[in-house]
C-alpha cells in the first residue's frame, strides 16, 4: 500500500495502488496478475472438471479431502463458486483450501507471447 498525506487530517492515511487496464478491456489483466488460479479458473467458467480441497482440520477422522466434479461459476481472489453436475448442488470454498483441478478438455490461459 501506499501511504498518503491529506492536509488537514493530521496524519498519515493508507491507500491501495490504483490499477489501471489499457484498452477498457476488462478481460485483459496486467502481466503479473494473469497467471493466478483464480483468473485461470475464470478463463474457465463452464467447463466441466473436478476440483479437489483438502480441509487441516476435519470433523471426521478420514474426511478431511472434498472432491467435486462439476463446474467453475465464479472465482474470486480468496474463493471459488462450483456448481456440481450431478445434483445441481453449488458450493463456495475459500482458495486456501484448494489443491488442484483436473479437467479433460485444452484450458483457456493467457497469451504467452511478450
């Protein structure tokens, strides 16, 4: 964060960076904020795959993975929204809990070309 001065307040205030995006494109990212899961998983809204979670600390002795096969709906920095293909059933877990993805068709991702 930055740190800011406005007269008259007589101290410091923080401020988060203002990012801009060329072209107003929304779907173009900076460079270095393209290659984080959940930008891939949004590329990928609709596909079909199946998602893994793992959880520390489990109610159950042995259920401490999830598996869901389904697909990616919404994505944000700290959560993911599944919507299951068999039941319908949506569930939101945050990212810390996700392992990986497995899905059977090519992904979209970012133009590699610099």
């Amino acid at each position: 964060m930055v740190q800011y001065y406005y007269p008259g307040y007589g101290q410091q205030q923080m401020a988060p960076p203002q990012t801009s995006y060329s072209g107003g494109n929304p779907n173009v990212l900076p460079i270095r904020e393209q290659s984080y899961i959940e930008n891939i998983l949004r590329l990928n809204r609709g596909k079909p795959g199946i998602f893994h979670f793992s959880f520390e600390h489990a109610i159950e002795a042995g259920k401490n993975t999830k598996e869901v096969a389904g697909m990616v709906e919404a994505a944000g920095r700290d959560h993911v929204i599944l919507s299951e293909a068999k039941t319908g059933r949506r569930y939101l877990f945050p990212m810390i809990y996700f392992d990986y993805a497995e899905f059977d068709e090519e992904l979209n991702y970012f133009d590699q070309t610099p």
